[in-house]
C-alpha cells in the first residue's frame, strides 16, 4: 500500500548536533549514554525517525560492538533508523578519493548492520577555509567538479557503480545527494550521472533547497523537481527565502521553514507523487533551533501536503523505491 501522511516515514536530520560532547570527544567515542541524549531530544521534539548525519556520528568508523551499542541507544529510546547521509566524502576528491570510498563502503556495511533502508551519498567536498569563515557557508564558491574532464566522470560512474553493488548487495538503497558545481548540481547531469550508473536501487536525492540558496543565478527549482522525481529514492527537504534584483546582479536566500519558502512543496509532493516517489523523507533546517523547526515542518507535511489515505493516484518511479 503507498505510504500515508500518517505512516510516511520522515526522519529528523541530525546537522543541530555537534560531533564532539561536551568532555570534546568525537561523538564516536563518546559513551552510549550521550547518543540516547540526542535520540531523547529528537523523540521529544515529535519524530519517531533519525537520519545519522556522519557531522554528528560516523557508523563506518564505530567497531561492532559500537555499532551494536548506538542501535541499542535509539531502540531503547524509541527512535528509529532508517538513513544515514554520509557528507562531504566525495569518491573523486582528489587527495581523498579512495580513502572516501573505502569509508562509504564502510557506511553501507554499518548502515545494514543498524538496519537501514537507505545511504545517501554525494559529490561535495570539504569546507574550504573562507567557506567556514562565513554565517552561511553557501554564499561562497567551494569545490568545483571539472565539467569537461570525461575520465573524471567515468571514475565518478564506476565507483559510485561499486558502491551501488554494495548497497544492492546489503539490501539498501542508494541516493545521490544535488549538491552545487559537482556532477549532481543539476537536474540534466544528476539523471545523465544516475542513468549512467545504470542500477535500478541508486537514485536521486533532490535537495534542491541546496541550489535555491546560492546568491547567484539559479536552475528553476520547479524544472529541478520535474525532472529529478522520476528518478528520486529519499529527499531531504528544506527551504529557503530567496530575493533578486537580476538588473543589479543581487541574489540573496535565508533559512525558511518549508512552507514559507520559494519552493512550494505542495507542488513539489504532487510531481514526486504523479513519479512514483516512495522514498524516506528527511526534513533540515539551518540556523537556530533547527530541530524545532524541522519538527515543524514534518507537521506540515503530515497536515498539509501528503496524502490523508492510500486510494491516491501514483506514477510509476524509474528507480526502486524504499
């Protein structure tokens, strides 16, 4: 039966949450007993799902006996685990492509032990030094994919390929996060990049909220949406308040929740829906409380936009679905 507004699974992203406790060990080592703190304060702001964010916790990198304890932490509080969304470990860096690799390989591995449906991987790369030295790390140029580097690419194909493998392998999904200026910074390269993978358990994740907030010119997210869903498996959704006086070469986006920002995601849900989309959903917010926001926003899409019962018309999707 297609997912409901009251069974959908929507998870809650972990970016609010340091990687560091507050003796400043990685979160990896800490004890068990800080990430059911975490797993408490995501039940208590209404979700019944996490997204293990590697900026919070690595699973790829915690033993089995860690790995054990963290799935332990969250059943005993009650939160689920559905996803992991490994961040800025692309398998084409160029100083940091095959260590990447054999880390993502690692993730899927914990992400099946954990008992996941879903990895989402990407394309961007770390932070550069003025990045990280601006409120909005977005409104500066970081890492750029070489457009016309064609071996570039096919290795981008053939090691997303292996991991795909590995996914299918494991019984997971795989989705490639957009991400501006890499091989899924737009809707045309991200299909042309899925369709060259050429596996039906590896899609799109269409964050589009990513591309909506650089103060520069933008693909149209409604053209990013259309084209994108037919191949989507799991979507981070978030949105952003976003102004332009093209005339003057002025772009400007702030964090908004979701529905109050330039991406009307009630369109957005009836494209993904007539395309077959099927997938987790995983809400973000940047600044602030974001957690609470980001509880605001489920209750949005739980009330406002999905599907009140399973008699809805839905399409069918190019990829698998979860």
């Amino acid at each position: 039966m297609p997912y409901t507004a009251d069974d959908w699974p929507i998870t809650a992203a972990l970016l609010q949450f340091s990687g560091v406790d507050a003796q400043g060990r990685a979160v990896n080592d800490a004890d068990p007993s800080h990430w059911r703190r975490v797993f408490e304060e995501v039940r208590d702001a209404g979700f019944d799902n996490a997204d293990l964010f590697d900026s919070w916790i690595k699973p790829g990198d915690l033993s089995r006996d860690r790995l054990e304890a963290l799935g332990g932490a969250a059943k005993e509080v009650g939160i689920g685990l559905p996803s992991v969304s490994a961040i800025r470990r692309s398998v084409i860096d160029a100083e940091h492509g095959e260590d990447n690799l054999a880390y993502s390989h690692r993730t899927l591995e914990a992400a099946a032990a954990l008992g996941c449906r879903v990895v989402s991987f990407g394309l961007h790369q770390a932070l550069t030094p003025e990045q990280q030295k601006q409120l909005w790390f977005w409104t500066v140029e970081g890492h750029k994919d070489p457009k016309a580097d064609r071996d570039m690419w096919n290795l981008a194909v053939k090691r997303l390929q292996e991991l795909g493998r590995h996914a299918d392998d494991l019984g997971l999904l795989m989705s490639l996060e957009m991400y501006e200026d890499t091989y899924l910074g737009t809707a045309d390269s991200s299909v042309a990049l899925v369709k060259d993978i050429g596996l039906d358990n590896v899609g799109i994740n269409p964050d589009v909220g990513n591309l909506v907030r650089l103060h520069r010119p933008i693909e149209p997210w409604l053209e990013i949406m259309e084209k994108t869903m037919p191949y989507a498996n799991y979507w981070h959704v978030k949105n952003y308040i976003r102004d332009e006086d093209v005339a003057r070469d002025y772009y400007v986006a702030m964090p908004a929740p979701l529905e109050s920002g330039l991406i009307s995601y009630r369109k957005a849900f009836e494209i993904a829906l007539a395309n077959g989309f099927q997938g987790i959903i995983c809400t973000e917010h940047y600044g602030g409380d974001g957690l609470s926001v980001s509880s605001s926003n489920q209750r949005y899409l739980r009330e406002k936009i999905l599907p009140r019962t399973s008699d809805y018309a839905l399409g069918k999707s190019q990829v698998r679905q979860g």
